[in-house]
C-alpha cells in the first residue's frame, strides 16, 4: 500500500494528489517508463491509497476498444495504463478531462515514451493547454540499481542466491524491474543447491523481452534492420561509426538506419553518443534471429572494428573471429587474449579461453603445442578445473608434440596433479618424465621439477630423498642462470627448512625474492611464504606463521595466484581451530569447503578444522562424515601433515567410543607412514592419541616405542608443538602404566607448554588429564581408610590439598570448555568434577528438580540431542547405558519433546562455569 515516508520519497508529487481527493484542487501525475518498468503496478498501489476509499476510482487502459470511464461527480481517481496506445478519441477524451479538470480530480497516466507518436507529449499535438489552477507533475520510472537486484535474487531464491548471480542477473537485464522478475522465476525452477553466474546465462531471454524486442525489429523497414542487427552482434554499446561499420552501411543510409531504430525503439542511446540495446539480454534474442551467412559476415568486421580500437580486448576480438569461422586468426586472438590475461593476473580468464579453444577438435598439432603451454602455466597458479587435467593429459601423449613441449607440459601436469588434484602417485610420474626429458634442453625447467619433487608433504618418498632432489635441483637451476628457476627453488628450500624445524628455516624464508622485478620470482617468493607460514603453524610456530600468512597473502594478491591465496586461507583456518579462535569457524570452513570444493586437496585443511569442531562439540555423526570426506586421511590423497592429524582425531574418536581395537590399528598404520617419511613436527597431533590408543589395548611396548622414536626424530629441532606433545604423550604413558605422580607432573609440564603456545583448547585437555590423574592417585591412597576413621596425617594434609587443587584445575577447564564450544569435553570434566565433589544437601523449603533438568540430566540430554548414542554417552560420562537410558527418558519428558533428536533444539546451551 502506498502510505508512510517511503512512498512520499518515492512520489513527491503524492501529498497534492491527496489533497485534490479531499476535493481541493485538482493533480495530474504523467507517469513514463519504458517497458517493463513496472508501471502497472504502480498504478495497482495508488489505486490503495486510503484517501480514494471515498472517492470514485477508474482503471482504464488505453487501446483495447473499452469504453471511456465514468468519472462522476464527486472527487475521482483517474488510473489511466499504456496511453501510448490511446486511439485519437482517447486522447480527444483525455485533453478533454484535463483540459478543464474539476476540483477533486486526481489522475495518473501511465505511458511508455519510446513508443509516443510525438516525443515527449503523451496526449498528442498540438500540447495540451494546462489551466493554471491544475498541478502537474512528470515522473519518470528508473531501473533497478545492482544493489535492489541482490534484494529481488535474495528473496526469490534464498540461500541459493550467490553475489556472482546478481551481478550477472543486474549485467544482463539491464536493472529493468520485469526482466528480472522472469529470470528469477526461470532461475527459481532450477535445482541446483547454488545460483551462480552460468546458470544466469543458460536461463535464456525471457518471452515477453523477446517478442517485444522481435516485435519493434519486424516493423523496422528491411533496409534498416542491419543496424540492429550490428549492435546485437556486438552485444556492447558503441558509437554511431562502429555501428555503421559492422552492419556495413555508408554514413548517410546508416545515419537514417540509425534514427529509425531508435524511432522504434528497437535502440536506445544507452550513453552520451553511444547507441545499443537498452536491455543487454535483448541483443540475444535479435542475434539468434539474423541469418547465418549475415551474421557470420557481421562478426568479422565487428573483429575487425575492435581491432582498431585504442585498447583491444583480444578475447572479444577472438569470439567474433571464431564466430566468422576464421579458425587461424580465431587462435591468435586466443592466444593474444590469454597471454594479455596471464599478464594481468587473470589467470581463470587464460584458462577458460585456452580450455574452450583446446576443446575443439580441428585445432592442429602444431597449435596445440603453441596454446598446451600458456595454459599449463595459468592452471598451475590459478585455480585448477577437470577439464585443465584432460586437455593436458591429451596434448602431453599427442605423438607429434615436440620433446621439449612435452616436459614442460609434463611439469605443469605434475604439478596440478599433485598440488591441486591430489593425486601425488600420477603427479610424481609426470614430474619424474618431465626432469629427464627437459634435463638437457631445458635446465631451467628441469629444475622446478626436481624442487616440486623435494616437496616433503606429498605421502610418497622420504626426508633423505627429498633433500636430494632438492640437492639435485638447487645445482642445476644455479648452472642455469635463470633467476625465475632459482626462486622456484629457493621456496621449496625455505618451505622444507621451515616445516623440519632446521635452525637455518628463518635465513631461508627473508632470502626470498619478494621484491624481484621479475613476475615469476616473485610469484614463487609468494608461494614460499604461505608454504612456510602453513610449515610454520604445523610446527607450533604461530606469531611467526601469522607474520608470514599476512605478507604471503598480501604477495599473493599483488601477483595474481590465486591457487596459492587459497592455500594461504586454509592455513589460516588451522592457525585459528589451534589458537581457540572457534567463533564462527564452523561457518568459515564450510565456506572454504564450498568454494574449493573442484581442488580436494585444498579444501582437505576445511574438511578437517570441521570435523575437529564437530567432535569437540558432540557431533560425532558429522566428525565422521567430515573427518574422511573425499577419503581422508588416506595417505595416497592427503599430504602427510594434515593425515596424521586426521589419523589422531579419528583414533580420538574410537577412543571415546570405546572402539580400542580400531584406535590401534589407525595409530600403528599413522604411525609407521610418518616413521617411514621422517619428519616427526608432523607427529605433533597424532602421538598423544595414539600412545593412549596402543596403552588401552594392551600394548604397552609399542606405546614406550611410541615416545622414545617421537622424542629421539624431534632432537635438534625447533618444534613448539612437537615438543609439548611428547610431554603429552609421556604423560599418557605414565598414566596407562600406573604411575600418576609422575603422570600428573608431566601433564602439567605440557599444560604449561601449550600454554605458552596459546593453545586453549590443548591446554585443557592436558589441565584435565593432570586434575584426573591427581584424583584418582588420592582415591588410591594406602591410608585412605584411616582418613575415614578420623585419623588425620602430614600426607593426608597434602593430598587434601592436592585434591583441592585438582577439583579447581577441572572447575577452570570445564569453564576454558564452554568458552570454546566443547560441549562433549565439557560434559566429560563435569562429570569428573561431581564425582569428586561432595553431593550439596537440598536446604528446607529448595524446590526439588521435578520438572527442570538435574545438572546430570542436562548434560545427558545435550549430548543426546547432538546424536551421540547411549553407549557413547555413558563412555563420555562414565555412567552405566542404563543409566543414561533412564536419563534421556526423563529429560524428553520433563522437556516436552517428541523424540531424543528434538532435545538438541529444546535444551538451552550450557554455561562453560
């Protein structure tokens, strides 16, 4: 309804139409807009307005042979729609009306001025005559701006709607109100989970654009159509020369070509001297209808027209060559467009031409060897795409591609297979081919394979063999003399240094090339600062990962990797699940996931952080499903820091199902994949897990193994988070074999390290373990007996004291829990913290817990509701399942709810005090 502050922003010319339906006064709202632009509607909500609910209202609309309205005697609001259709007796009627208007005349006439006999008089010749005691206004009906198309995306499509959608949905309909309102209800049928810009472009033109456009163009004479039809080969607007040259017209036939298309408006001046569709999608519609041979003629001299501009877009220069059926000057405006987008740092842009082109099967051998490369290059520091890997695995065994083409082919190959793919054995093999075929033609090139080779985090190889590539590697870029190869080198050195703990890591790292003239030093000087900082963070190292992510990020940026951007925002989300920057992390790995999801093996870190939380949380059903999404942590498809991680939260989760046998077998087959590659920094989250997992199943010889082969690969080396995890794991030890003074000191020691490390969450685990080995070395006390008979010793003071100290180091996690979100760990130190308090008396007149959940109950019931089941509940919380059965029951009663799936949403979160 049109009322309020809004609508008087919107109609300025409201507040006198209101008044003339009081009956003072008279007020006319000439209304325009071109097609589409809604003024149907408009006319809809002024007919609501509340002062005409006493006066007489008309709709009238103009050309289809109704009669004119009776307008009455008292006020009256006149609603007149399409006047630019009015017969010569209805505009007769309606000079008529205001010519002469009676008090309390309000009227609105809506027309379209393109389609105005006579520009810019609605009623017709000559003018109308305006008494002086009417108020006339002029309002003019303007397309949506892009901001109020992501509103209309939003509420048509919901979640589904994607920025990238409503910029192309703005782009294409121009911002008219009713073309955008038929694409989303195209787009609005569809079924994908996400909108995006593709599936804006695969909705079509819509009906009513298109028969409009078609009907404006078929009552244009046959001899001005080409002007049209060279704009919507074009599909951009531009000056009256370009036109005229694309449709082929010499200046004067064209300029009245030109002036009967905008007569009709099939054309729009769209710009100062710029002439176009004023509809971009409109141009589609008029393209598609043009005849074969004259189309093909109009696109190339639209190439050749853009050729001869100042700047040139070669990619559009190569569409419309390719549309020609210009093959050979098709591929060189490829090859130029991608060339000019690799430059730039459009990679994605590269590649999408080189794929398009590649794809087509009548392009040569010798074509493909010149294009294969460039897009090699691109995909290697863009973002990966299956159908990159296919045209390059199909060109790498194209018999007739020279040798030296095909190394390098083969490297890019081996690079996309191994960093973006995932598959390291296929990527190995290319990288392998491509050192000994470019070994002798190509040094340079032969030794970035050789570095990518060095790469420690790829399952395959071990420590000493990467060096030795890296050995290998570093003598030939330098006999090389190529600066750009000696940089690829020098990221994998730093990067390796870094992730070893090698006291020489942080030389490395500021020898890099970040300020090289050369775009291709500093690209792997980029690369080498997020490798380090993602080295850096896995090593424990996290002020200086932060300090490295921050300036690879910023590198990145300037020079244009996006591959390696992404590699960066994964570390970041580690460096976060680590320093217990958990609000919001759930939502941002879900994100990333989503955005990386065509390049697995950088989504891996997301895929992860996710499932970590989730297990943290109580959803167990979703740390599974997150945990070993795309087959993590399998060694042939994870690098190796992130599946040792993977492996340690997954024998975690075994562990607190009580699944000992399964918790084994995950430890050994981690354990001796990261024995067999030697880089002991990336134990650092498995150890602690997995010593416990082999202490439980009986195992005690592998678990003192377990810790001295931990202790012994991290001598030497500058590993914070290594290091804490061996006290860790020492005190795990120390616990499973009965000796919890010992255990309690070095639970303690390693709270203190991860402490130190800021880490929360691992600070009160450990804080934990320390408090529950305390606890229970009291509860075994020789002479707890005579404690209970009153007999009071030197030692009993002391465990006292120690117990007190225990019950505060659990009231102080329980609390570092809850500000986390670690509802399963906070549900478990609670139910450690009662059973070493002394139950409270319920003081006279304290209402009893009869319909409010007990603290037991409370804690039952949120883990039930997050999908845990009663044997892992009672696991969790070390209750009898029976007991927890009984627990459940009670609390979907007292809570109203239908089933244990409902409890989730019905209990409120608990406090972490």
């Amino acid at each position: 309804m049109v009322n309020g502050m809004a609508a008087a922003q919107r109609f300025p010319w409201l507040a006198p139409l209101r008044l003339a339906l009081t009956g003072s006064g008279s007020a006319l709202v000439l209304m325009e807009g071109a097609a589409g632009m809604g003024k149907t509607h408009v006319l809809g909500e002024l007919r609501a307005l509340p002062e005409a609910a006493e006066a007489h209202r008309a709709l009238w609309r103009c050309g289809v042979a109704e009669e004119v309205p009776d307008t009455g005697t008292g006020p009256v609001l006149l609603l007149v729609d399409d006047v630019h259709r009015a017969t010569s007796q209805e505009k007769e009627w309606l000079r008529s009306v205001v010519g002469k208007p009676r008090p309390g005349l309000a009227a609105i006439l809506a027309h379209r001025p393109e389609e105005l006999e006579t520009v810019g008089l609605p009623l017709g010749t000559p003018a109308v005559s305006y008494p002086p005691d009417l108020s006339v206004f002029r309002h003019c009906l303007h397309v949506w701006d892009a901001e109020r198309v992501r509103r209309a995306a939003a509420e048509a499509l919901g979640d589904r709607a994607t920025d990238e959608a409503a910029e192309r949905l703005y782009a294409r309909s121009g911002g008219v109100p009713q073309v955008v309102v038929d694409l989303l209800g195209a787009l609005r049928a569809g079924t994908r989970s996400k909108c995006t810009a593709s599936d804006v472009d695969a909705a079509g033109v819509p009906v009513r654009l298109a028969e409009l456009t078609l009907g404006r163009l078929d009552r244009l004479a046959a001899e001005d159509r080409p002007v049209a039809w060279a704009a919507a080969v074009l599909g951009e607007s531009a000056d009256r020369d370009e036109l005229l040259a694309v449709a082929g017209m010499g200046e004067a036939r064209g300029r009245d070509a030109l002036l009967a298309a905008l007569a009709a408006a099939v054309l729009s001046e769209t710009a100062e001297a710029r002439y176009g569709f004023a509809v971009p999608l409109a141009a589609k519609a008029v393209r598609e209808r043009v005849p074969g041979p004259i189309r093909q003629e109009l696109h190339e001299r639209a190439a050749k027209v853009l050729t001869r501009r100042q700047s040139v877009v070669w990619a559009e220069v190569a569409g419309h060559r390719r549309a020609a059926g210009r093959r050979k000057s098709w591929l060189r405006a490829v090859e130029k467009a991608a060339r000019a987008a690799a430059e730039s740092g459009r990679h994605q842009e590269a590649i999408r031409l080189l794929e398009q082109a590649l794809a087509v099967p009548e392009v040569a051998p010798g074509e493909r060897a010149r294009l294969a490369p460039l897009l090699a290059r691109s995909a290697v520091i863009g973002l990966r795409s299956d159908q990159t890997v296919a045209a390059l695995t199909q060109v790498v065994h194209d018999a007739d591609l020279p040798a030296d083409v095909r190394g390098e082919l083969r490297l890019d190959l081996g690079l996309m297979l191994c960093n973006q793919v995932g598959d390291f054995a296929a990527g190995a093999r290319e990288l392998e081919a491509a050192a000994d075929e470019l070994s002798d033609t190509r040094p340079a090139l032969a030794s970035r394979a050789m570095a990518a080779l060095a790469m420690a985090e790829w399952p395959s190889g071990t420590l000493e063999g990467h060096r030795n590539w890296l050995r290998r590697a570093a003598r030939v870029a330098e006999d090389s003399g190529d600066e750009v190869a000696r940089a690829a080198v020098a990221a994998n050195q730093a990067s390796l240094a870094v992730a070893c703990g090698d006291p020489q890591a942080r030389d490395l790292v500021a020898a890099l090339p970040v300020d090289s003239p050369l775009a291709g030093c500093r690209e792997h000087a980029a690369r080498g600062l997020c490798n380090a900082a993602d080295a850096a963070v896995w090593r424990g190292a996290y002020p200086w990962g932060q300090e490295l992510l921050s300036a690879g990020l910023d590198l990145s940026a300037r020079s244009g990797v996006p591959y390696v951007e992404q590699t960066a925002q994964a570390t970041s989300l580690l460096l976060d699940w680590w320093t217990g920057r958990w609000s919001g992390l759930a939502e941002r790995c879900e994100q990333f996931v989503a955005a990386t999801a065509d390049m697995p093996l950088v989504a891996a870190d997301g895929n992860m952080v996710r499932g970590l939380l989730a297990f943290a949380q109580g959803d167990w059903g979703s740390a599974v499903h997150w945990l070993t999404a795309l087959g993590a942590p399998s060694l042939e498809r994870t690098r190796m820091p992130l599946a040792m991680a993977t492996s340690g939260a997954l024998i975690r989760l075994a562990l607190a199902r009580e699944n000992l046998p399964a918790a084994a077998d995950q430890a050994r087959a981690a354990w001796s994949a990261v024995a067999d590659k030697g880089v002991w920094v990336w134990a650092a989250e498995l150890a602690p897990w997995a010593v416990e997992a082999l202490a439980r199943a009986g195992d005690m010889a592998a678990a003192r193994s377990m810790v001295a082969e931990f202790t012994r690969g991290l001598e030497g080396r500058d590993a914070p988070a290594g290091q804490a995890a061996v006290v860790w794991s020492r005190a795990g030890l120390e616990e499973a074999e009965g000796r919890p003074t010992e255990a309690v000191r070095a639970y303690r020691s390693a709270a203190d390290a991860y402490q130190q490390l800021s880490r929360p969450y691992a600070w009160a685990l450990t804080t934990e373990g320390a408090a529950r080995c305390s606890l229970a070395n009291g509860k075994q006390r020789p002479d707890a007996a005579g404690d209970a008979m009153g007999e009071r010793t030197p030692d009993a003071a002391e465990e006292d004291t120690g117990r007190f100290d225990a019950v505060a180091s659990l009231q102080r996690c329980v609390h570092e829990y809850g500000e986390l979100g670690a509802v399963y760990d906070a549900a478990r130190a609670r139910a450690l913290l009662r059973s070493h308090q002394p139950a409270q008396a319920r003081r006279p007149g304290r209402p009893a817990l009869a319909d409010q959940l007990s603290p037991r109950e409370g804690e039952v019931a949120e883990l039930a509701g997050r999908g845990l089941t009663n044997r892992e509940i009672a696991a969790a919380l070390h209750l009898s399942p029976r007991t927890v059965e009984q627990h459940v029951a009670r609390a979907i009663r007292k809570m109203g709810v239908l089933s244990r799936h409902d409890l989730a949403q019905a209990c409120p979160p608990r406090a972490g005090r």
